[in-house]
C-alpha cells in the first residue's frame, strides 16, 4: 500500500466522525483509529514550562513505532541526550524498517507513543529540549 493512498484514506477519515476504520488490500492491512485516545496534542505537555523551548521529533512516514530496532530484542533505552541525526527510533512499513532521526542536538524525552502504535506521516513520536547553541 503506497503512502498516498495511506494519506488518502487518513484525510477523507479524519473529518467523517469515524472512529475506527480498517482496510486490506494487496496483502496490506492498514488500520486507523480516531478520537480522544488516539489524538497526539499539536502543543507540548501540559507540564512542560511555557518558556522552555521544545522541538519535536515526527514520523517521517506512516508505519508502527518502535523506539528500539524491532529486532533487536532491547528494552526502550528512555530519556537520554542525543545529537543531530542519531537514531532515535524506528518505524515498521511490511518488512521494512526505517530509521527516525532526531532533528537537533538536545535531551530526548520519553516516547508520546507506545511502542508497536500504528502512527501517521507526522505524528509526533518525541520531544527534545534543544541543546544550547555556542556562541
């Protein structure tokens, strides 16, 4: 199943009301769920300072989430400072794993998403507080 059609099915979904949907074809199963507990908020935790400033690591694609290789066998390593480019997780597409990476030096924060959560292009998967630039 192509991201397009992927993008489709989540835009003609998002506004109808609906709160579960599941499609199979191609050998693909793709299945969405919609509402409260499936709702990711667009701003950060309502325990996070207002003045500290957070960036956000997103999908890059639609798959299932994994904050370690799903092959690995290794329990999620949590909190922990990260670099620009580093590997932070992983998202499942059929027998292909692909690699997310952390979009700037900083603290990455506990997963906003289970591991094994089917999860959209987007999705916000982490926070990071930045690390300070140098002058």
């Amino acid at each position: 199943m192509k991201h397009e059609r992927i993008a489709h099915w989540v835009r003609r979904l998002e506004a109808s009301g609906i709160r579960g949907f599941e499609l199979e074809e191609e050998g693909c199963v793709l299945r969405l769920r919609f509402g409260a507990a499936a709702t990711v908020p667009a701003t950060p935790h309502a325990d996070v300072a207002p003045s500290t400033a957070h960036a956000c690591v997103r999908a890059p694609s639609a798959g299932v989430f994994h904050a370690e290789h799903p092959l690995s066998g290794d329990a999620p390593r949590g909190e922990r400072p990260v670099r620009d480019g580093d590997i932070v997780g992983f998202l499942r597409v059929g027998e292909a794993i692909a690699a997310v990476l952390a979009p700037c030096d900083g603290r990455l924060g506990a997963p906003r998403v289970a591991d094994g959560t089917l999860v959209g292009w987007g999705h916000a998967l982490f926070d990071i507080v930045p690390a300070p630039r140098l002058p």
